[in-house]
C-alpha cells in the first residue's frame, strides 16, 4: 500500500527471485505507472501495480474470492495475503531534523496518525492469520509509529 514509485516493491520481487507475486497499491494513476515503469526496467514480471485508494478499503476487499480481470480497481478476498507492507504518508520528521514543531501534540500529527490507521485496518482485514505485516513510516513521531501498532 502506497507503493510509488517502488523502490520497495522491486526490492521484494527481486528478493523473491521474480517468482510468485507483488501486488502493488496506489491511489495515483502516475504513480501507478512510475511503479510499472520500474518494474519493467528491472524486469520483473510478478508485480501487479494497481490504481486504489487504500483509505476506502471496503470498496476493494470482497467478502467472496479475488476478482482481477476486468475489475478496476480489483478486489481481494479477506485474509488472501502473506505479507503486506504498509508505507503510508506520515509527518516525516525523521527526514526533516530542522523542522521545528513547537507542539508535539498539534492537530496536524494527530490526524496523520488517525489517517494512516485506515492503511492499517485495510492491511490487518487483508493478512492471512499468521501472515507478516510491516508498518514504515519516516517519522520519529510515538502517535504515528507506536501509537498505530498498539
């Protein structure tokens, strides 16, 4: 989920010596082809990229099987996943030390963090039990990081 450009993506499918399948998420249709474009370029060929807004998750995930073919965007059964990384858009004050943030508790990183929680609810509905799901964020900010893995 919030895959572009898919520096990760690629990585996974490299690591998974182009065998099986990546399916990739974002909400832009760029973005969507910057992920296309690299795999293309690395040729990989188990990358499925595909154009969804993870926030609105109950429109992509069935209650029946996978539908791909011809549906856009497609939709994924509940617990069809092994592994699911989740890289959702955060404050990214881990990248940005000179930033000043007078209130560690403003508004703005609260809703961030209530925001990225939809990411979240998508991936855990979508994980099969006992599957892998990893949550990477930029931010040194506790309500983004810890405070959505509680």
């Amino acid at each position: 989920m919030c895959a572009s450009p898919g520096g990760k993506t690629t990585h996974m499918a490299i690591l998974m010596g182009d065998k099986g399948r990546v399916v990739a998420f974002d909400k832009g249709y760029e973005k969507v082809k910057d992920i296309e474009r690299n795999a293309k370029r690395l040729g990989l060929t188990i990358i499925q990229a595909h154009r969804n807004d993870a926030t609105k998750y109950r429109k992509y995930i069935s209650e029946g099987g996978e539908v791909t073919n011809g549906a856009n965007p497609p939709t994924f059964a509940r617990e069809s996943f092994d592994r699911i990384l989740v890289d959702p858009p955060c404050s990214a004050l881990g990248i940005r030390p000179r930033l000043e943030l007078s209130d560690p508790l403003s508004t703005d990183l609260q809703q961030k963090a209530l925001f990225q929680r939809n990411f979240l609810r998508a991936a855990v509905m979508l994980l099969k039990p006992g599957g892998v799901l990893v949550f990477s964020t930029c931010t040194i900010n506790p309500g983004e990081n810890e405070g959505n893995v509680r």
